[in-house]
C-alpha cells in the first residue's frame, strides 16, 4: 500500500466514529422535532374528543339553548337549565380538556335542588362550539370573560349571584378568570393544574411516555409555534389566583395521576381565605362526583349556600 492510501484509510477509519455520532444526533434531534410537533397537535387538538352526544332532556331538564361571540370572532354554545324554585342562584360550568358542556350534566344537575340556575358552555375547539383549537387556558379565558358577559347582558340577576364549577382544564382557567370577575362569588375547583409545564410534564409521560427534556421542552416551543402566542406557557393558575379574593373550594381525587393532590395543594396554597381543600378517598382524575356522589353533593351544595345570596 502507498503512502497516501494508507493515510486516507487511517483518515477514513478515524472519522467513522465521529460521522457516526453526527448522524445519530440528527435523527435524535429529527425525532425530537417530530415528537414535538406531533406532540403540541395533540395538545391543540385532543385526540379523544368526546361526541356531544348527552343533551339536557336525557334527564328530563328543561334548557334554553344559548350562543355567544367570544372577543376574537368564535361563536360559542351554551345552555341554560332554571332552577326549580326560579330563582336568580347561578353556577357556570366549565368542563375539561377534550370533554364537553354534556358530560358535566349527571355530576351537576343536583345543583337545581339547592335553587341554582345552571349555566353551561363548550369552549373553543371541543363540543358545538366554533374553533378548532385549544391552548388550555390562553384563548380559553377570551370563552370564560365571553360567558360571564353573556350572562351578564341576558340575565344580570343571575349574573350577580353567580358561581362557577370547574373541572380540569375548566377549573384551571377559572381559577385564572377569577381576578378578572370579582363578581363571582364562590368557585369550586375540581382537579385544577398549578402550572402549565409541570402539567405538560406528566401529560407527556401518560400519554406519550416521553421525558420533559428534551421532547415536552420540544412540545411548549411547537406549540408557542403553531398557535402564534410567544407567552401560551406562561399561563399557569398559580401565576393568577392570588390576584382573586373569591371564596374558593378546591376538590382533589386521591387517585389523580394527572393532576394529583400535591397539585391541587399548591394551587390551593396559592388561593386566599375563605377557602376549603377536599381530597376525595380512591378518585381518579374528575372522578370525584362518581368516587362520592353523597359527599360530594352534600360538601358543594354547602360551600354554595354559605357564598351565594
């Protein structure tokens, strides 16, 4: 062998390794950009989206049908379900991500008993409601301030005695909302999250069983990305709940994985007196109502006679 092919060979067989590693980076560094891409469309579009398939009369409840423009041009829809002593009492109920204003009906139609005005609404992107997206909370707090104001031009009784019912992602962007409506008078809070990455931590090992670094990291910049919004992660509940002084009960399930009670408690810790924590013994994530119905409407109905009028 001459001299030059003996160095190309050497040269060769030094480089291979670092060629190698190169290329393995770039497919680590491809997946993790597919992942998150893939990963953030999951988030703006929930994947198993429940059918709007429960209507009031299923019960027997009588409802007016009720649509909303938001700030931003999405028309929203809602119902209205009176009391049954027609009373002005009123609690709005925010569902969660990926559900929609009629699976919150069995858990909470036992609210006409205790003389409230039910209100309930889709947010964007999930039941009748327009848009195609969700940001959980961003946009979301446009359809809350959207729904209060609503109330407020139709029924400004109701809206003066008025409480909200959250659930999950519901709870978190009321939790949000509230310091923006003082006239909300009480607000109960099942499985709220405290902060959004530490959500999108634990949402992306449940459903993707993936680390925080580098692939969700990868997953909040595709989303700041695709939806347009620089601050979409900066909205996390305990950043705005301080900022409120509505009485506040928030409800955590002792079997929660997604937003488990230490969060619940953190959140809770965020939130000023008069306030009240819950954990209901072996409930999953917003199972709490079918872990306890007895309870759970027993401890809601008085929180709401202690704050509404």
């Amino acid at each position: 062998m001459n001299a030059p092919a003996a160095v190309h060979k050497m040269y060769t067989a030094d480089m291979e390794p670092a060629v190698l590693a190169a290329s393995a980076l770039g497919t680590a560094a491809a997946a993790d950009l597919l992942l998150g891409y893939y990963g953030a469309g999951m988030l703006m579009h929930p994947p198993a989206m429940s059918p709007m398939e429960i209507f009031p009369d299923r019960f027997g409840a009588s409802y007016e049908k009720i649509s909303f423009p938001t700030p931003d041009g999405l028309t929203l829809s809602g119902w209205f379900i009176p009391s049954a002593d027609g009373g002005d009492r009123t609690v709005l109920v925010c569902h969660g991500w990926g559900d929609n204003k009629g699976l919150m009906l069995e858990q909470t139609l036992f609210l006409r008993r205790e003389g409230c005005n039910l209100f309930y609404f889709d947010f964007r992107g999930h039941g009748e409601s327009g848009g195609n997206r969700v940001t959980l909370g961003k946009e979301e707090l446009l359809d809350f301030s959207a729904a209060v104001d609503c109330l407020r031009r139709t029924r400004p009784k109701c809206a003066a005695n008025l409480a909200v019912l959250g659930q999950s992602m519901g709870a978190a962007v009321a939790a949000m909302g509230l310091a923006a409506h003082p006239e909300i008078k009480a607000a109960v809070l099942e499985s709220p999250f405290a902060d959004f990455h530490q959500v999108g931590r634990r949402w992306g090992w449940s459903r993707l069983r993936v680390p925080y670094f580098p692939v969700i990291m990868t997953v909040m910049y595709m989303a700041r990305l695709r939806t347009g919004h620089a601050d979409i992660d900066s909205y996390s509940p305990e950043s705005f709940l301080p900022a409120a002084r509505t009485p506040v009960l928030m409800i955590a399930g002792e079997k929660d994985m997604l937003m488990p009670p230490a969060d619940v408690l953190r959140l809770f810790g965020a939130a000023h007196e008069p306030k009240e924590y819950w954990q209901v013994p072996g409930a999953a994530h917003a199972k709490c109502h079918e872990a306890a119905p007895a309870a759970y409407e027993a401890r809601v109905g008085a929180f709401l006679r202690a704050h509404l009028d």
